[in-house]
C-alpha cells in the first residue's frame, strides 16, 4: 500500500484496494472507516454498476491508502529514508548498521518486513530463517501515474486485464475523499511486461504504457499535464512461502510480509500480527 504526491496530486501507485476476508481484519477495517482512515469503495465497473461483481466490499483509505497504517503508527517513533546495510548480532544484541556506516542498537530482537528477496539479503546468514525465504517467488510490476486536466476515461472507473500488457487501469479520483477535478489515473503493468521491462528507463515506460492505455480505451487524443511510471520490483506474489510468519527464537529475528501468506494487504497484516506475538512470547 502506498500513495505518492507529485506536486499537489495524490495517487495510490500500490495496492489498490483492500477486502477483508478474516474476522479480525474485517474489524480492523471496520475501526478504521468509523475513525475516517477508510471508506468502502463501490466504483463503476464494466457492468455499469457502483460496485458491480464485487465479491467481498472493497475498501480504500482516505485520503489515500498510506492512511491504512496511520493509526498503527501512532506514539511509535519512525525513520524513513535509511537503507539497512547489514543486522549483526553480538551478545545476544542485534545492531543495525546502515549504508552511510552508522549504527544503530543494541536491540532485543529485530523484525525484517521487507519483500522476501531482500530479506534474504539481510538474514542470508541466519539459516533457520534464510532457508525458508529462498521459496519465495515475487514479480516486478510497472505503475503508470497520468493527471489529466479533463475528463477522458469512458464511465467506467476500473478495467482489468486489458492486453498483454495492461493488468489494471483505475480512476484514481473515483475513490471517496480524492479530488474531483480533472482526472488522475493509475494504470498496472502485466507481470510478464513488466518483467521483460524492468531494466527501462521510466519516462520510456510510461510513454509506452499510456499509449497502450490510449489504444485499448480508444481514448480521444490527450497530452497529460502530469505522467510517470515507477517500478515495485517485487510487486507481486508468484509463490507464497505458505506459512503465516519465520522466527527464530533462538537469535530473535523474524520476518513478515503479505507473502508469507499470499498477496493481499489482508495477508500482510496476519502475518505481521502472528510475528509480533512471536517476538512478544519469546521476550517474556
């Protein structure tokens, strides 16, 4: 789950939606709608209708999905924009050290919440742990971010699996608590283009992407004022590890993530959930 600004305009370049399949999860959800972190999401799709072929309600955050986590982050101190280098454990303390060389610890345990490849990278000599994650299979996948100063998408607000190239096309706007004007859209790249174009440069992907989009939806000619691709290079889920979480209670380090389980946000949170009653029950 993500949501970028590019100047003034908001997108949800990641997951698009969440839906709650759990008890536990559907009264997450729950909590965090009546608190204003979310709101069902019923947008028109190719039957015509709000929320038309909806198996399970969609949700979405608002005003963008980054909203889903606030609430957990509260009272927690966080930094961002620190690349992890290494976790090294000495004395039954793990130490954190960074790639401008500075460290950070000692700490009880660590919990690596990461895509498993590069968890694998940090854990690689923590077998009980790194073996498991070597199952793991993700794939790239292109997100294409377009604002356009007037409305151009037909009616509906969703498409999905247009081409062999385009996975999803959304309106961004068309989710509760977006602005209205003029149109932002968000556009999802098929893995195995994705794959094949992961090594390009942006601005060439999203040339390519949105002339697709253009193509498949016979839109009239129109120039965004606003469009840029980026990559999630471990976007989606090939093969899941099947188990809920890994920890080792001996050196307490585990990781978690959606695909521990799966590739859903539900996913995500169930495992993070399960690992930090691990580390709890193993510190006690």
């Amino acid at each position: 789950m993500a949501t970028t600004r590019l100047g003034l305009v908001s997108y949800d370049h990641g997951a698009q939606y969440l839906t709650a399949r759990s008890a536990q999860f559907r009264a997450f959800i729950d909590e965090l709608c009546s608190s204003g972190y979310a709101a069902p999401w019923k947008p028109v799709t190719s039957t015509g209708e709000q929320g038309g072929g909806q198996i399970l309600p969609w949700f979405v955050g608002t005003p963008g999905m980054s909203s889903i986590v606030r609430p957990l982050a509260e009272s927690v101190r966080i930094h961002t924009s620190r690349r992890v280098h290494t976790i090294d454990r000495t004395d039954k303390s793990w130490h954190i050290w960074f790639d401008d060389e500075t460290v950070v610890g000692p700490f009880a345990a660590v919990a690596v919440a990461v895509p498993a490849p590069q968890a694998l990278l940090l854990l690689g000599r923590v077998e009980e742990v790194a073996e498991p994650l070597a199952r793991v299979r993700m794939s790239p996948c292109w997100s294409l971010m377009v604002r356009l100063e007037q409305r151009v998408l037909p009616d509906q607000d969703v498409y999905s699996d247009m081409s062999d190239v385009i996975r999803w096309i959304a309106r961004n706007n068309a989710k509760p608590g977006r602005t209205t004007k003029g149109e932002t859209i968000v556009v999802h790249a098929s893995p195995a283009w994705s794959r094949e174009t992961e090594d390009a440069e942006p601005e060439l992907v999203a040339e390519e992407l949105w002339s697709e989009v253009c193509h498949v939806l016979d839109l009239p000619p129109a120039r965004p004022s606003q469009m840029t691709a980026h990559l999630w290079r471990f976007g989606l889920v090939d093969q899941s590890l099947g188990e809920t979480y890994v920890y080792s209670s001996q050196q307490n380090v585990g990781v978690a993530g959606d695909w521990c389980l799966g590739r859903l946000s539900e996913h995500a949170y169930e495992s993070g959930s399960a690992l930090g009653r691990a580390i709890i029950a193993s510190l006690d």
